[in-house]
C-alpha cells in the first residue's frame, strides 16, 4: 500500500498547472451534479408525477447528450478543449438552475434536454484535455485519478442532497417540496463556482492537421481509417455496457427507497458510500494494470461486479443490498479509466475529441432507451420482482459486453504517432 501511495504522489507532482485547474472545477462541478443525482427523482415524485415521468427526464437528458456528443466531439478537435468546456459549463449550470424552480412538464422535458446537450460539451473535450496535458506514462494514473475525485466529489454531493433536503424538512420546517427545490438549487451554486477554474485554463491549440479547419468527413475517414475502425470497436462494447446501465443505474435511490422504505439522507449516504468505494477501487487499478495489463484489468474487474449485482437484486435484507451494492459499484466503475487510457494512446491527437464522443454517445443512448424501459417494468412487476428483473437484465448485458471487449482488444493495439510527445509542465 506504502509503494501505492508514493506512486500517487510522484504522479501528482508531475501534473502541470492546466490538470490541476481542471481537477478542481470538475470536483466542484461534480459535487453539483451529486446532488442533483441523489434527489432530482424525488423532486419529479413531489411535484406530482408518476415514475414514467422519472424515466422520461433521463431520457431526454441521455438522448440529448448522445445526439450532441458526436458533433461536440468534431467542434472540440477544431476549436480547442478549454472554450468547448467553458460554454457547456456555463449552459449546463443555467439549466440545472431552472430546473430546480420549473414545474411544468414541457420545461421539466425542455431544461433535462438543454442540460444533456450542454454536458456533452463537457464530457466530450475532458478527456482529450486531459490527455493533451499529460504524458504517455501519466495517462492511466491521471485519468484513474479523475475518475476517482469525481467519485469522491459525488460522495460530498450525494451527502449533501440526502441531508441538506432532510435539514430543510425536519429542522428548519420547510415543506417537502420546497426542502427538495432548494437543495437543487444549492447543486447548481456549486456547478456555477466550477467556472472559476475553467477561465484560468491556458490552452495552446496546435492543429495536427494543417487542413484541420476544412477537413470532411471524407477526409477524416480516409486520414484516420485505423482509428476510426478502433473507435467503432470500442463503441459496441460501450453500448452494450450503456443499455445495462441504463437499466438500473439513475434510478438507485428510487430501488432503496421503494424496496427498503429508507429516508432520503439514509440513500444519499448509501450512495455516497458507493462513490467512495469506486474512488478506492479507481486507485488501486492502475497497480492491477501493471500485474494483468490494461484489456485483462477491464475484464476481471468487470465479471467480478456481477456477482454483487445479484445479490442486490434479488435479496430483501438492506444490509446485502448494500454490500452488494458498494462492490458491484466499485468493481465495475473501476475499469472505465483503464479503458478511456487504451482509447486515447490508440487514435491521433486530432480525433482524440471524436473518439470520446462516439463511446460517451453510444453508452448515453443506452441510457436514453432503457430509462423508460426500467421505470415501467418496476411500475408492472413491483419494487422486488420489477428490479429484480431489469438488475439480471443488466447482469447479462454486463457480461456479454466484457466477453466482447476481451475477444477484440486481447491483442495489443497499435498506439497513435503523436502521443510520445512530452508534456511541459
């Protein structure tokens, strides 16, 4: 553990100025959308709407963003990480903020869409930012730390949600729904501070390719023929990891609520205790990477999570539903890192934007078609019967998706000209 840490804290030293500003607005931004996960569902119950109108919001949301990912991506290789950033950072903070005081159903809908589509700025360019800041021999660790202080962020705003909700409630006397609004409103405070640190980014844009600004998509496929057939690689395995997700994880706080009868900070502490578990596991993997390497990494901590996804679905004990929970959380979360490092070393710097849209687009696609999905089988079947079939759903899915990854990049990838480069700090 001793030979873990000190690796951490070589690495940390090694980050230039650029990661250090991004890490800080993305805890805060992340603290935001922590809250937002932990009790926007509840918000959608009290305002009087069914749980369909629940699976409807998340699929908007994840439809909006797998629309705009792709087209984010080739705006974000043409005109620069930090900008694209900024922009989504600045929309996504305005729509969380109305949504946390409309009511109507049509804006319910419209201000869910506009965050999706603004958050795809957001997704879309972090990881190639990252990965231009950074060396080859930084990459797995940096991009497993960004992963883990978003867990660790989440932890604080999931903590937030459930308690700062019951505090305006019990103590302060605020009726249910207003205790909610302005817990949602405290979610997009957080979200706006994180432009902050976005505007004191300093971005050198070096287009590799010099016909960058009028390139086709002719061109783009003729140039980049080996990435491209990468990138369409990974994309089926994220999809079919997306629709499992999809299936089960936006509605965890309503599963814990529905099949236990648990208070709001009860779940918000549940859940935050499965971002802290992720953010422990998102350390650890890149030790397990120099031991397996990075394809058998992904795979044995993916498998390994199923397990624990049974017994959360299938048990009606609290206390297994929570163990299982916290490993399958930890377990699976803790190869995506790992994954977004082969991707980014295997394509050219000037398709790294693409390459994350298209496997951010096909998993929130996921998201968009199974959310109403999930909602009406547990409406159909009830709290035990109807999770406990979208969970094997999505156990299912979860291993044929693995299985593939496996057979496809077992082999070494070839890796991308341009990454040998080092990064000034």
């Amino acid at each position: 553990m001793g030979r873990i840490i000190g690796d951490w804290s070589d690495q940390f030293k090694g980050y230039n100025k650029n990661v250090r500003l991004f890490l800080v607005s993305s805890i805060l931004a992340h603290i935001g959308m922590g809250i937002f996960m932990i009790i926007y569902n509840y918000y959608i119950r009290e305002l009087g709407y069914d749980d369909q109108m629940n699976g409807s919001v998340i699929a908007f949301q994840s439809m909006a963003t797998a629309l705009l990912l792709l087209p984010a991506g080739i705006l974000s290789d043409r005109i620069g990480r930090k900008k694209l950033i900024f922009v989504g950072a600045v929309f996504a903070a305005s729509s969380l903020f109305l949504r946390a005081i409309l009511s109507l159903e049509v804006l319910l809908l419209g201000t869910a869409f506009m965050t999706g589509m603004f958050m795809a700025f957001i997704q879309v360019s972090s990881i190639p930012l990252l990965a231009e800041n950074s060396t080859e021999k930084q990459r797995v660790h940096l991009f497993s730390f960004n992963f883990a202080i978003i867990m660790v962020a989440n932890v604080i705003g999931n903590t937030l949600g459930g308690t700062l909700s019951d505090f305006f409630n019990y103590i302060v006397g605020f009726n249910t729904l207003w205790s909610i609004r302005l817990t949602l409103l405290i979610g997009a405070g957080f979200f706006f501070a994180a432009l902050i640190p976005i505007l004191k980014i300093r971005e050198d844009r070096k287009l590799t390719d010099k016909s960058d600004g009028n390139r086709s998509f002719k061109k783009l496929f003729n140039t980049h023929k080996q990435g491209i057939k990468i990138i369409l690689l990974f994309a089926v395995a994220q999809i079919l990891i997306g629709f499992g997700s999809g299936l089960v994880i936006p509605y965890l706080n309503l599963y814990f609520v529905d099949r236990f009868d648990i208070s709001h900070s009860l779940v918000g502490i549940i859940i935050s205790a499965g971002q802290g578990m992720t953010a422990i596991a998102l350390l650890i993997g890149p030790a397990v990477v120099k031991k397996v390497g990075e394809v058998n990494a992904v795979v044995i901590l993916q498998l390994l999570s199923i397990p624990f996804l049974l017994i959360t679905a299938f048990t009606e004990n609290i206390y297994w539903a929570v163990f299982g929970f916290l490993f399958r959380q930890a377990l699976m979360n803790a190869g995506n890192p790992i994954q977004m490092s082969l991707m980014m070393r295997s394509v050219d710097d000037s398709i790294k934007g693409l390459a994350n849209s298209v496997g951010q687009a096909v998993f929130q696609l996921g998201w968009a078609v199974m959310g109403p999905v999930s909602t009406t089988i547990v409406m159909v079947y009830g709290s035990y019967s109807g999770y406990a079939i979208v969970f094997s759903i999505t156990g299912a899915l979860y291993v044929i998706g693995t299985v593939y990854f496996f057979i496809v990049f077992r082999k070494p990838l070839p890796k991308s000209e341009n990454l040998s480069r080092t990064v000034a700090g």
